[in-house]
C-alpha cells in the first residue's frame, strides 16, 4: 500500500517519466488554513539543480491542488493533488531496459511484479518524494499553529563532519572523482507536548522510522543516544526530571530524544537518519542483462554526488505527517 | 493501536501485573501445522532467570492457546492465545506510585492517559513482549515450511565486541557495579526469495523497522551497511550482480542487506537493532513525584543489567512475524 | 480480518466448541468508568434458554476480563476478555463431521479453508457474537455517559406484527411444528449530536451496515424510510428544517432515519435488520456429504425457533460500536 | 477517510464544482491488461443528459490516467487518476449559501466540519461517484478474465415493477408533477468461485453493504431473500445441496444469495439496493437558513427525477471493486 499514516494519510502515485506523479490527502481536519505558496516553497527546497553540487536537471516541479480547500481554508475532505512530469527525456533511458543497475530498484521490481517501467526507474524514482513533501508541508502549516517546529540539518558527509563549507568540499571531491557519498542528516522537532505516541503499535519513534525507511536512500534510523546508547552504561544515560519555572516536568539531558516509552516527553524530538551514496556513479560496474548475460555499466550524464541536502526537506516533510498525524491520534487518549 | 502486521496481524493487550497478557493472531492461513512445544520453547528462550547474569525472578510464562486450530492445523481463523501473570508481588511496587522513574514510561504514560498503572510498569512493561513471541513462533513455523531461516547473535554489549564470554564479563562487570549495559543485536534472515516488500508504503525495510523500534529499550534500526554506509564513497557501497551456477541472480556483496527499493533481493537480510542499557540501576537519581517535589530515588531488587541476549528471541519474533506477512502480502503483487 | 471499528476496535476470536472466545477492544479511552457487572447483564440478555421458546442450552457465558482498567477505570490499553466454552457436548455433533447442513457455512468454511471446525458451526456459530455483546457493552456505557441511548425492538415475526404475545404466539407456532421463522429488529439510536460520520469511505449508515450484516443470520439492512423510500414520490420523503425553541436545527419528520449524506443530522437514528429463519429444523431436508453422495438430514434437539430476541442485545451492542467508534473519530474533523 | 478495499483499494476525493474529481487506486496487481476505452464506456453509462428522462447538464467526463500502467499493462504501483470538473456555473448556486437544503447533506456538512462547499453540494454531490466507476471499471476487467460477470436491472420505480418502458412512464409522469421517485436496483454477479469472504470482519455481505451504502440516496441493502427472509418460516428458506453433472456442490434455490456464513456458495450473488427519490423537486419546502430564519425553497432548473438508471453502473462498480478485493483476499486464505 502506498500509505502513510492513521488519520492524516498519504496515498501517493507516480511514475517518474509518467504523465504526472500526486497524491490524495486525507483526514485533514476542518478550518484549517492553507498557504499554497509556502506548499511550493518546500517542494522547491527539495528540487534538484539548485547548485553546483546537485544535478542539472531543472524539474520545476509544481504542483497543482484539486480539491480539498476553499479559499485556503479546509474543508474537511481530502486534498487531491498532482505535480506533472515535464522532463521526457525517454532517450537517456533506454539503453536500461535489458540491463539490472546494481544498487537501484530494477531486478527486484521485475522480480516482484514481472513487468517494470525502466525511464528514471518508475515509482522507485526518488521523484516520488515530492508527494511527500506536498503532504508534509500542509502538516507543517498546521503544527506551526500548534506551536511546533521542525528543523533539519546535514551531521556528516562520507563521513565528514564540519561547517557547510567542509561538507560543500566533501561532496565536490566526490563529484570530481565522479563518486558519490552518503551522509546523515539529523531533525530536531520543538514544541512537542508531552503525550504523543500511540504505544505498542504505533509508538512515536515506530511512526518516525517508518516514515524515514520509506525515503529513498535511508540505511538507518536512530532517535536520541540512538546506537550510541548500546555502548553505554545505564548511569551515562539516565535523564533525571526535574520541574522547571513554569512547574512543568522537565529532563536535564535528552538521552531519550524526547521519546520514553514510546510517548513524547515534552523535549525536543531528536532523531537521526543515515543516507547510503547515490548507486550512480561514474566508476564501470560489473552487472547483468535479463537475459543471463554479464555486462559493464558506467552511469553517463548528470546524476547528485549527495543526496543528503536535497533530502532535508523530504525528510522534514515524512516527520511533520508524523507528528500531526500523532497530534490527532491523541485526540482519543482520553474520554 | 496495539496491532503489527498487515495480513499477518497481532493484536496484543496485557499489563504487567494484570490477570493475563496476551493476543489474538488474525491472518493464518489454514491448513498450517502449528507445534505449541516449539512456541512454547521460544517463550522460555525470553523468560527471565535464566542465568546469573539475568533478573532472578521466575516468570513461568505459560501460553494457554483459545483458538484457530484443531489437531494443531490451524483453521483459517483468529488464534487467540493469553499468558497468565503469575507473579504478583505488587507490594515491590506501591512506593512507585508517586514518582516518575528516570527513563522509564511513568510521567509519558501518565501525561497522555491521565492515569496509569503503577505495579511493573503496567503496558509499558518489557513483560508485553511475550506476546510478540508468541505470534513470532507461529510465523517461523511457517517460514521454515517455506525454507527461510531467522538468526541472531549479540554484535556487542556496552561498546565491547567479542565472543560470548567477553560479552557475558561485561554485563557481569556491570551487574557487579549496580550499573547497567545497553548492545548491539543482529539478525539475519536467510532464504527469503527476491520479491517481498510492497513499495512506498510498506518496504521491507520500513516492516522491519517498524517491527524492531516496538520493541522495548531499542533506540536505532539499520539494515545492510547502516550508519556505515553514510560514511562510505559509492564505490565502496556497490553490490554487483551476476548468476550464479543455477542461473539466479545474486550480488557479490551485500551492502543493501538483502533489500533493495523496499524490496527483497534474494541475498540475506541483514539488520541491526540498538538497545539502550536498562534505565533500573543501583546508583541514586534525581527525579520528580507527582505532586511537585524533587526525589531521589535508587532501584533495588533484582533487575537485568543488559537485554540483549533475553531480546534475541523477541527481535527474531518480530523479525518472523515481518517476514511472512510480506510473503502472504507479496501474493497479490501479481495478477 | 476479525475486526470491527476504526478507533474503538474490537479483535475477536474463538470457535463455538474450542476452550474459549473472547477478544481484544483497542481504542479505548483513558479514564472511562467500566462497569463489568453491567457488561455481564448485557451478555445475559443474549443467552439462551431464557424462555420456552429459546434454546434450552445453559451456555453460562461468563466474561472474564484480563487487562486495560484498574479500579474500575480504563488505562488507555487495550482491553483483553475470555468467555470460557463449558458445554462442550462434542457428541451431539460427530455426526455432522462429513455432512453440509444446508443454509450453514459448512459447505462455504471447507471450500475456503479445506478444513473445518465442525463442532457447533465452530467459528461460524453465533456464539461468537457474545464477544461483540461484551465490546458493545462498554461501548454502551460510554455512550450513556454522552446521553446516548439504544434501544431496539421486535418489528415482526414471520410476516406478523403486533404485540410481543402476538409475536410469541407466532415463535410457539412454528416450535410446535418444528419450523423456525424469520423476523425484523428496528434498533433506534436516540441522543446523537449531528455530525458524526466520516463521507465518503465512513459515511455513518456504511459503518452501521457493515456493523449489521456482520450478524449471523442477517439478511437487510436499511435506515430511515429504508426499502419503503424506493416507491416513494420526493414530495413524501422531504424531512423539512425548522428552529426549536432552543435554536438547533430539527426537522419535522424523520425518513432519513437521522443521517443525510452520511452524516448525523440531530434527530434518532433509526435502523431496521432483517433476520431469516433460523435453518436449522425439524423438517427433513436433502444435502450431500464430503464423499460425492446425496443424502437426507433433520435436526434434533434443542434449537431456537427464532432469534429475533435473543438478536436485540447483539444489535444494539453493534450500534454502540458504531456509533462511539463514530464519536472518536469525529474528534479529527475540525482542526 | 475516504477509501473502499483492503488490498484493491481506491482513496477518491474531489468536490462536484472544484478543478477535479478523481482518485488513487492502490493494491492493482501487476500483469492485468488495462482497455481505458472501456473505463471510459462504464463512466459514461453514469453520465446524465443521455435521456430525456435525466438531467441535460452535460457534464462530458473524461478519465485521464496519470500512473500504474504502461502500454496497457498494469506495473503493480498505484493507478492516479483524474476527471476535470468542466461546468462551473457557480451562479446557479449562489443563493444557496445561507440554506440548508432539505434532504441533502447541506446542514450536517456544516455541522460536522463548521465549514461547506455550497456549488453543487461539494464532496456530499453524486459526481463523486464518478470515481468509483472508473476504479470499478478497472476491477471489472479483471473480474472478466477470471469469468465473472456483473449484472444490474432496475426491479422497481416508485412502488412500480415492470418492463423498461413502464418504468420509464412512472419517472416522466414524476418528472411532469416536478417530482421524483425512488426505485430498487438489482444486481447479479454470476462466476464467483466457492470461497470469498472473510469472516467475521470482512464477510461479502459485510463488503457489499459496506459498498452500496456508500452510495448517495442509497436507503437499504439486501441480499438473497432480503427483508423477506424475515417474513419466512426455515421450510421455505432452506437452499438443499446436490451435486451437479460436474461433480461441483450447487443449491437447488438460491434464498442465501450465493453467500452463506460470510462466504460464496458458488451461485450467483444477488442482492438488492434501495435508492430514495431524488430530493430536489419542484415543490415548494420549507426550510431554514444559517441565520436562524425559517424560509421556503423550490428547486429551479434541471433535476433528475430518478437516479435508478444512472445508478446501474455505479452499483455495479462497487460490486466489482468488492468483489475483485475478495478474490486477492481470498489468496491468503490457505498456507
């Protein structure tokens, strides 16, 4: 299914060279106002061909609302949306179709379904996460009403960490060699009240991870300590309470991520997501054809050294369906 | 919701210290053998005190099964299964009622319900996990049936690799220092065919990760390189393809740990789980209690210095439960 | 799936002859008041052999409840029960293993699922509607607790309506000839605030269908004016607006039976469901065994001419799922 | 939420005076033969102005397929698609913004959700069916190439049965008074193997009154005997078993509508769906407005006067998206 979320979900389609790729969003609430500038705005965030460093590609994504909203207030009923393919470049791709590219999606979307689209590798295109986006930014809007905010930003890359100049540097050395590099990329959710999670099955780090595995590229997904607390002593990890000014309960350090138990605990939500290289790259591959044969593969034209800038956006996009989707699903905690 | 799985679905229920835990396993195919000595076998891998180095305190669980089989086939309709809780010494824990323990569910539970139970944590206790072991244990039947094998080991425990007396000298060294260790689990499965995993929705990555953070104290889920491949170059990170000598497509390597576009490639899948060391340590911390005042409080009794080694059994419970569902899922993936 | 309900869901199992049924209520909210003593009256009023004209089995159904409240007062956890099977008279049915009663699901059970339970119809018997009478029962109490009320009624028995002597007389008849006959139960819903409903997908007359036909022996549904609206003229159907005196919006007639567009609007719900004739009877009817042959049947002993009444609490505990499943998940629809 | 199907699923949104209607359809597996010539046949069989006894607004729809199939054939991934809302005559319905409308969804719309689309009754207007019958165009295709067909009669129009011409006359004499009527359809689906359904959640009875009460005006369902099985003694009810020349189980009559206990017998399935007259007409009504004032309405304009015609291919597009949904449930039905 391509479904995100419990009250406020997602279903998303798409190819990436069909006509178009969207969305239906559902369980939006009533009454809610709609910037659809600020909509386009994160959409455009995520657009390739912004620097140097990015793909050339200009996708000048737009996309278009069908129903759901009136005057910018909602109405209740699901936000349509779609956001047309313009770049038909089918040529670029055809040489793929007898040919498996190693670390991308294609023998084992043949494997599954017997068939698959080759231009831009279909509905495994990270082309898809732009109807992430969409969704996200509309929660976006409404938690920034309830008072939370989500910010972004790139820890490392191939294993740098640094300034933005140091990271920048990392990338163009990969991109000169023509190699790619990963990266992680860590969110930090403010303003979060205490309660927000729905445990067993849907305790609030289930909900982020499934969000963050769904994103292209994702190897791993740690909140709080996160691996590092496995090498830990329980005494190094410990987040003593304490009241604050205002009597609300509060922890010293955020060991949990702002998570215990499943539940937000009224700190900051931290949590971190580690992006593999782009699959592409320039370095001749060893593969195979569909028909048994072993064959050699360079990637050729233009492709993201790094994915971890352009993915910010997606991935603060996946964690405010998350929380707005946690904020409603608590809407029942009590009677 | 208290519910895993699409098809293959569990829906467990159960405090701590309530009459019973237990479950009711919705989508098993009729006509399965279901040995009970083996799900039971897989329950007493769980239990508690089983070594020095575990808590002493014996739980004898017991899975009563309600329904769904006859002559052990299974019947084609929901099992319904409860685990008594025999062990009610609630006296341990009437002091508890006023105080939130440090990095434990007591002040999440409370914010979000209003209420909560004090007497072993109540649902947020480790004890729900049972019931996923025993859903599990239905499910790896199953998948043996069809040739796929889940195992696990302890990658590390408090930051210290080694062989299982090394790891046993840790958690015993911090057992003596009233002190607790968190660690590293991995789990690979093996014969799973090319072709399980339904994107965007629900990758096979996304289930696993889903599964895996359900599980009580884990912080982080990585599959394939993880973390590490945020570090690496593509180069590095490739998995080239070739047939092997029966005409099937493998890689030569396995950095995608056995996934790739949210979809099994036919190689092992490969992911690792982060515990955090148990927050119920000797050493005295600062906390709250609910009427404003700040406390100390020290944990007495018995208590596991490390889980890793009794959640073996449970990550590969869910790990089972993950798995076939994807496989009774992947039936409609083709006309 | 053996689920009911979007928020408030109950999971169910268990065959008719297995060691118990039960199930799960998920959904609940904290810091409800459940009266068990309540839910076991509403389990009472579906028992047989509570008159002459019931069934004279002894079923003693008594509901043991093993998690989600304290005190009295739910945790916000998933509420687990058992109703243990005691009459296990296997024998009465042995006869039955290689035979398809007509009009029961023993033919359509074994050409699903190649197996079958045939004791008591196994999870076909209408004995696992107890476990929705135990769901709907604490659906019920909070419903009061909101000035919601249920209450149903026996519109026909057979083709014949009037006063319950009239309606028992007509049960007697067709007991004294070793028939069985049909009849309709209105179940009205009075209290409801408008709103509730969730169009398209939810609308509040598609969850109360699908709550009704989920009824053993169930044959119609319909709301409002029902099958009666399809030989009516508009001008007979128009429930027209006016003000109260206290300002709300009523109207003067009711044949939309409380809900427009799938939406409560204010006024009773009212609801009627068709029961067939119980198909097991004295009569002697034609059917095949398993091994290809053509062979004759008539039930003996003990069966209820009519299920009508025995049917009202299963209706009405329906209806309370529905309509407090609908409560919560109109706490979404505004923002 | 706006959804119908648990593994063929559509999610549909779309007001009746926005850009577009349309839809996400989720869980099509990969390899169906897609003819979108056909889809469009079946949406415009639902198409008003075909008679001189509907609607003349021409509403000319044209499905346009976004994803999910390439060259005809279905890639496995979701199938977006939209219909433009071309006939914005907003003016029309201007003056509808302060009245609620009797009998239709005006006032619980806006109680529900504080907020409306006044234009053509918005997402509460039949024109969202129009996405049901695409999806259900799609299901359709595939049903026929497992040898299942659907089929839909109008049985009776305002109390009147008869031949095509007869109930014609009653909906023109209806339409003369500037009145409507209501009617029953009727549908029959031959072909469905033995074994789809899925107790106790998802019986088929339970999908199709689920579908067909998601249907505007739609006031009852029934299958097999229907409401008449209420009237019936179990002699007259009873469907004996044989076998047939082919050695298959068969019923000599078909009281149980091709359903027994949840699950097809392997007759055919009936069943039968009250729709309401149409509640706009021409006589005056009285109503009240937003204000708190009581007001008279008499619909201008072009109106049905009976929706039964247009209604056959809607019926029998939720009957074919239900029953094509069985089918890929009924995969998991056995190990």
């Amino acid at each position: 299914m391509n479904q995100f979320g419990k009250i406020f979900r997602l279903t998303a389609f798409g190819e990436s060279h069909g006509p178009a790729i969207g969305g239906v969003i559902d369980g939006v609430p009533a009454g809610m106002r709609i910037d659809t500038g600020a909509v386009q705005a994160q959409l455009d965030r995520r657009r390739p061909g912004q620097s140097v460093l990015t793909t050339a590609r200009n996708e000048a994504d737009r996309v278009e609302f069908l129903s759901g909203f009136l005057d910018g207030i909602t109405l209740g009923t699901p936000i349509g949306f779609i956001i047309r393919n313009t770049d038909h470049r089918s040529a670029d791709y055809s040489a793929m179709a007898e040919i498996y590219r190693p670390n991308h999606a294609d023998y084992t979307y043949e494997a599954k379904y017997g068939i698959r689209e080759v231009r831009g590798g279909g509905r495994a295109s990270a082309r898809a996460t732009a109807s992430f986006v969409v969704a996200g930014a509309i929660a976006r809007q409404a938690l920034e009403t309830l008072g939370i905010e989500i910010f972004s930003e790139v820890k490392s890359v191939g294993g740098i960490s640094g300034n933005i100049g140091e990271l920048e540097a990392a990338i163009a050395a990969a991109k000169c060699d023509g190699d790619s590099v990963g990266g992680v990329v860590e969110c930090t959710v403010s303003g979060v009240p205490a309660g927000l999670g729905e445990p067993l099955g849907d305790k609030l780090q289930v909900m982020l991870a499934q969000a963050m595995l769904s994103i292209n590229a994702v190897k791993g997904f740690e909140y709080g300590d996160g691996f590092a607390a496995a090498d830990m002593h329980g005494r190094e990890a410990a987040d003593e309470f304490y009241y604050d000014t205002e009597g609300v309960v509060r922890t010293r350090t955020n060991h949990s991520g702002g998570i215990q138990g499943g539940i937000s605990n009224g700190e900051d939500i931290v949590f971190r997501v580690a992006f593999k290289p782009v699959p592409t790259i320039a370095k001749t591959l060893k593969t195979v054809d569909r028909k048994g044969a072993e064959v050699e593969l360079a990637a050729k034209g233009r492709h993201d050294p790094c994915v971890v800038f352009r993915a910010m956006p997606i991935v603060e996009a996946m964690a405010a369906m998350v929380i707005f989707d946690a904020v409603l699903l608590n809407r029942s905690a009590r009677f």
